[in-house]
C-alpha cells in the first residue's frame, strides 16, 4: 500500500514538474509563436478523430442548428485552433510579473462602468465564462481591486498552491468551491468587494437547475440568483477576447441582462444564461465547446456518446 502511494505521488510530483516546465517555457516564448504553434495543433485536433472534435462539433451543432455543414466546420476548427491557443497561453498568465501579463491587454470597452459599480461599495458579481483568456480578464479588471474568486482545488496540494499563489499576484484572494467559499464570497459581497465566478460549469444535482443554454436544457448554478437575492449585488459579465495577428487582449465586459436580479429563481436562471450567450456570441470561436457541458439531462439521457 505504501509503495502504491509513493508511486502515485512520485508520477504527480513529476507531473507537476514539467507543468512547471511547459509554463516557464509558455512564458518565454513569443506570443506570436505560441498561437502558431496552437494553430498547428488545433488543426491536428481537427483533422484527426479526436474525442475533442466530436465533443466540440456535437455542442456547435446543438447550440447552432440553423447554420450551415460548411460553416459548423469552419467554426469546429477555429474552435479546436482556439481550444489550443488558450492552453498554450497559459505560461503568459501564470508566470510573469502582473505588470507584464496586464501589458497584453491593448484595449477595453465597459471598464469604467464596471470599475464606477466596483468602487460604490454595493458589491459586484464578476462573471468570467469560459472563453477567450478569462486568467486576463480577471487579472485585469481585479489588478486593483479587493477580490474574491471561487474554484475547484486540485488534489495534488502542490499544484493547489501553484494555482493560488499565481492568481494571488493580482490581489485576488481563492476560496473553494465548498459551504466554507460560498459563505467566504457571501460576507465579501456583504462587504461591497467583487467576487468571481465561473458561471458557465455544471453545478452539483442540489446547487442547479435546468436552463436553457442555446437551446439545450443544461444544469444551471442557482448560486449567482441567491447571491443576487441575499446582497443586491451588481451583476457583470466579460472576457478577454483574443486579437488576431499576437496582437493582444481587448477586455469587454458589460451588467448582466437586468432579469438577472429578479426574485422568481427561474426567470433570473434564464437571464444568466442569456447573459453569458450575449458573452459568447461576441466572438464564438474562443469558447470552450470542448466542454461537456450538456453532460446531465432531465431526463437520465446520454447526450454525447
């Protein structure tokens, strides 16, 4: 038994280590080259039969039923180029001095907005689905501002504290995504702090309700509606959307569709996934839809196979 664990432990560690590597290296290296680089492999990921292919075409075809076989394709491929390009960019995030990584971003839209509800002291919900680079785009609108940001702790406590420990460059305080978190991000809205949040992850069976997202009934987190009710918090949502050519980050981040605030549960569970649509819609292509994110059905089904 000893021996198991002292070779799971051994086989992280060394994970872990060429992690550390692959961001080192993320950070060295040119923008430009990385995306080339990403473009490169995000057009093997196309080309070959890849689960992350069939995943990411099968959610482009559900979410976008009226589009073309021709331009599904195109989109799947620019999705898989982009799917790469963010996992690559990694190092850029992490590593640097924050002052480095925020010198990406070239340019905003509905900063000032955000920053006039951050610093009123009414507590704001900062919701960063998965799409673009959305490390900068917290780091970024939260560089100077006192944050809260909930996560899933890995189990391996070296990389839990790689993870905190980069994220903390930028002010911005972790707590997990657990009874202790939620009551953590409850008292700094209370407060009037920001808080962060992946809006866009199936939530557990009792932390979610079915919602439609494009279309498809997908588990919702109810977690944003009982905050919204609890603390009259404001509701924002964003990204960091990828400019062409290495260009840089350009940060859009704009309130929540205003339903987001209504007391009917369900009605302010269709504004979120309204909101974070809007979001998507914005630039489709830099979405997670390698993501399964229709993996639970209301009614037990298997969605993808």
């Amino acid at each position: 038994m000893l021996r198991l664990i002292t070779e799971q432990f051994s086989i992280r560690l060394l994970q872990y280590i060429l992690f550390k590597v692959f961001l080192q290296l993320g950070a060295w290296l040119p923008l430009s080259f990385l995306q080339l680089l990403a473009k490169c492999w995000g057009i093997c990921l196309y080309l070959l039969p890849t689960k992350v292919k069939a995943i990411t075409k099968k959610n482009l075809i559900s979410c976008f039923p009226t589009k073309s076989e021709s331009d599904l394709e195109k989109l799947t491929r620019a999705s898989l180029i982009n799917t790469a390009t963010t996992f690559l960019e990694m190092g850029k995030s992490w590593v640097p001095p924050m002052a480095e990584s925020l010198k990406l971003v070239v340019d905003s839209e509905g900063e000032e907005q955000f920053l006039s509800a951050a610093k009123s002291s009414c507590g704001v919900i900062l919701l960063a689905p998965h799409i673009g680079n959305w490390e900068i785009f917290g780091f970024h609108l939260c560089d100077e501002l006192k944050s809260t940001w909930l996560y899933q702790p890995p189990k391996f406590e070296l990389l839990d504290k790689l993870i905190t420990n980069t994220r903390s460059r930028a002010g911005i305080e972790m707590t997990p995504t657990n009874r202790v978190g939620v009551s953590n991000i409850l008292r700094a809205l209370k407060r009037g702090e920001v808080v962060g949040i992946l809006p866009d992850q199936i939530p557990p069976l009792e932390g979610g309700r079915f919602t439609p997202f494009f279309g498809e009934p997908a588990l919702t987190m109810t977690l944003v509606s009982k905050l919204v009710q609890k603390t009259q918090a404001k509701v924002f949502c964003g990204f960091a959307k990828r400019l062409p050519n290495a260009k840089g980050y350009k940060v859009i981040v704009e309130e929540a569709t205003n339903d987001i605030y209504s007391r009917d549960i369900n009605k302010s569970l269709i504004a979120l996934n309204q909101t974070i649509e809007k979001t998507i819609l914005m630039s489709v292509e830099q979405y997670s839809w390698e993501y399964k994110r229709f993996r639970l059905r209301p009614d037990g089904s298997r969605f993808y196979d």
